[in-house]
C-alpha cells in the first residue's frame, strides 16, 4: 500500500531506458540546478496520492502494461518500418496518456479549470438566488476567485479525453532522430513535450493541438534515440532516409536537451554522472529564460447594441516554450502573425 500512496507521474519502466543499473538515475533539480549523482528511480517523478485515489493508480499501473510493451519493441526495432499498426495505436495513446498525466500538464491547466470552476459556481449563486439571502449571495460572489478544481478529478479527465483522441496524430510522420553525437539525450519529469516552430509568431491563440499545422512531438526513448512526430507538409527534413534521422550535429542534441529543462516541472534526468557538467552548463544557458507552467485565459468583454457590457468570453489554451529551436535538419519559413488564419491539419491532408 505504501508503493501505490507514491504515485508515479513519469513511470519506472520508463526511467530504466536511462539507468545504467535499473534502480538509479542522475538527476538535476530544475530550480537551482543541483544535481544528484545516484537517485532512486522509486522516489523520481512521483508525489503521494499524486492521482487521488489507489485504485486509479491499479487501472493505469494495467494501462503502463500494455504501452510499455509497445514501446520496448518500437526501442528494439530502433525504426518504424516493422511496427505494427496495433503497436503504433498504442504508441499514440502511450504519448498522449504520458503528456498529460504530469505535473507540469496539471499546472498549464489549473488556471483553466480554476475558471471554468468559478463559471461554474457563479451560474449556480444565479440561478438560485430565489434561494438565497442578499447577503449570502454577495457572500458567494465576492469569494469566487479562490474556488479551485479538483486537479486530481480534472487531470484523470484531460488523461481519458486524450487517449479517446489520439488518432488525431495519426497523419503525423513518425521519425525515429537517432543520436551520433558524444552527448546523450536527456529527459525531464515531463518527457513528451510539444512544439510549432511554424507557428512560433502566434502568441494570442494555441498552436499545440493535435490537429494543428505545423505540430512537432519530441519523445525520447534511451540515451541515443527519440521518437519524433512532424507535420511533414510543413517542414522539409534533411538528410532523412527510411524512418531513421542520423543527428551528427551537437547544437540538435543540445536544443533538444533544453527543451527538456523547459518542459519539466521539478527535474531532468540523465543517465551517467560523467555528463552533470554538461548537463549543468545546458541549465545554466537557459536558466533565466525558465518560467513556471501556466495555462493562459484571455478575458475578452462582450457588448450589445447599446455599448452595454453582457458577458465575457473566455478563451484558454497551452502556451508555447519559451525556448523553440531552430533545428539544422529541419527547413521551413515561420509564418508571420498577420498571416495567421486558423485551420486543422486532418482538413488540409483531405484537400490533398
């Protein structure tokens, strides 16, 4: 009972494509950059009662079962070619459940659900004030910033809405970046992280969904392989041959490994201590330029005819990293903001 009040948010199966031994892995604290030598992977990326509840903690121990699988034989084939399309349907749930099971995916929506809360409870002080007193009612209203969501309740919801969705990505090109270089991939407590260079201009709305343009999803799987799913009508990819990209160039490695630090809420991991100094100097480039995960929401005031104030409209979505990179075996030209129209990928390969 004392291993499921631990609950995992990144799992120890997947700590063990890093560890040398199995049990440890080296870690850096993203906060002031210390690191740790020989951490335990038991007490990595976890927090007690992280999910709520012990049973939920059972089903996705079963779910881990059949994605683990699927990913150690995608590791073992190194490739896509021989993936089977059941193992690839479950390599898409596998990305989508892993990134949105997280802290750092708790904290870019709690500002959203903490809304959407609010909302919530506001339309029922309104539409029962027939019950209430004046004074409760001001009570109530006056009090409804510091409602919250459940985050535990809201996160298992974002975790089943994902996998329900993850053929979104099925039109994405699988890569498989291999790395050739004498520094290793890293990972952070946050390993599946999404990006749009394309759409790097567009700050007011979100360019991180499944269907969107121009989406790039980085996963790395071992020291010297990471899966990566790209738009391929956005960009041009060198050099590329099969479903393998070579990655000969230190600067790739390097901005990839940041984008970890980045992605993570507390920490990043890597697999043996003779790289800490490495490590240590990629945080200390982007260590000014880390912010904390929020979710933004846009409160836009609606009028009538008349100049009268009716409502707002809310509007939420998942903030691009502060740290996009430019990568050496990627072409395209960033769209320029005003160019900017909204539309689905899924709706532009059907035009094809």
């Amino acid at each position: 009972m004392a291993e499921k009040a631990n609950q995992h948010y990144v799992p120890k199966f997947y700590f063990r494509f890093f560890s040398q031994d199995g049990n440890s892995i080296c870690v850096l604290t993203r906060n002031n950059g210390r690191t740790i030598e020989s951490g335990s992977i038991k007490g990595q990326a976890s927090k007690k009662g992280f999910y709520g509840d012990t049973k939920i903690e059972q089903i996705l121990s079963e779910m881990e079962g059949s994605f683990s699988s699927a990913l150690r034989q995608i590791r073992e084939d190194l490739c896509f070619e021989k993936c089977t399309p059941e193992n690839y349907a479950l390599l898409l749930q596998n990305i989508v459940f892993q990134k949105s099971r997280t802290m750092t995916d708790r904290n870019k929506s709690k500002l959203r659900e903490d809304k959407q809360a609010q909302l919530y409870v506001e339309c029922l002080v309104n539409n029962n004030e027939h019950l209430l007193t004046e004074e409760t009612k001001n009570m109530f209203l006056d009090n409804i910033q510091g409602v919250e969501a459940n985050p535990q309740h809201s996160q298992i919801l974002r975790m089943e809405t994902a996998i329900k969705h993850a053929d979104s990505l099925c039109d994405l090109l699988p890569i498989m970046l291999q790395n050739k270089t004498t520094r290793p991939f890293i990972f952070g407590d946050a390993p599946v992280v999404f990006i749009n260079p394309y759409l790097k201009n567009i700050t007011s709305t979100g360019v991180l969904g499944a269907c969107t343009p121009g989406l790039i999803i980085l996963y790395p799987v071992g020291n010297t392989h990471s899966i990566m799913l790209i738009d391929e009508r956005t960009y041009r990819i060198k050099k590329f041959r099969s479903s393998v990209l070579a990655v000969r160039d230190l600067k790739d490695v390097a901005a990839l490994n940041k984008l970890q630090i980045h992605n993570a809420s507390s920490a990043v991991y890597f697999s043996d201590s003779q790289y800490s100094q490495y490590v240590k100097y990629l945080w200390m480039e982007e260590k000014k330029n880390l912010v904390e995960h929020n979710g933004k929401v846009i409160e836009t005031p609606e009028f009538d005819n008349n100049g009268e104030l009716v409502s707002y409209l809310i509007h939420s979505f998942e903030q691009q990293l502060p740290f996009i990179p430019k990568l050496s075996f990627l072409e395209y030209q960033e769209l320029p903001e005003n160019d900017y129209k909204f539309s689905q990928r899924i709706a532009r390969w059907n035009r094809k």
